[in-house]
C-alpha cells in the first residue's frame, strides 16, 4: 500500500473530516472511496469514449431514443 500526501486548503480539510464523520468511516477511508469513484467514473468514459469511436451514429441515435422514451415512459 502506498502513502500519499496531498495538500488542501483548512477549510477544505475540515469539511472532508465532518464528511467522514458524518459516515462514521476515517478521512483516509472517505479519501480511498472518493479515489475509487473518480476512477470508476473515468473508466466508464473511456469505454464509452472507446465504443463511440467504432460504434455506429445511427444505432447510438437509437438506443438514446429508447431511453428517452423508457424514461417518459416511468413518469
């Protein structure tokens, strides 16, 4: 396991620890579920971003379509 050390402004430290608090769970624990979040979120953007690239407009146009309607659909 590495250690890294980041440095933030007080006001922004202090937040993060209520947070932390707030979830009964440490600041290093909040942290390494934050990190785990960023990273889930970039890469389902870079499959997205992948599949887009030899993916086709009109089945893309498509799908959005049906979800669009789906979500109408639930209102």
């Amino acid at each position: 396991m590495s250690t890294l050390t980041i440095r933030l402004p007080d006001d922004k430290h202090e937040r993060l620890r209520q947070l932390a608090q707030h979830r009964q769970i440490s600041v290093n624990k909040l942290m390494e579920e934050l990190a785990s979040i960023s990273i889930a979120e970039f890469d389902a953007e870079t499959r997205f971003r992948a599949m887009a690239a030899i993916g086709s407009v009109e089945k893309g146009l498509t799908l959005l379509d049906r979800l669009d309607a789906d979500d109408r659909n639930k209102k």
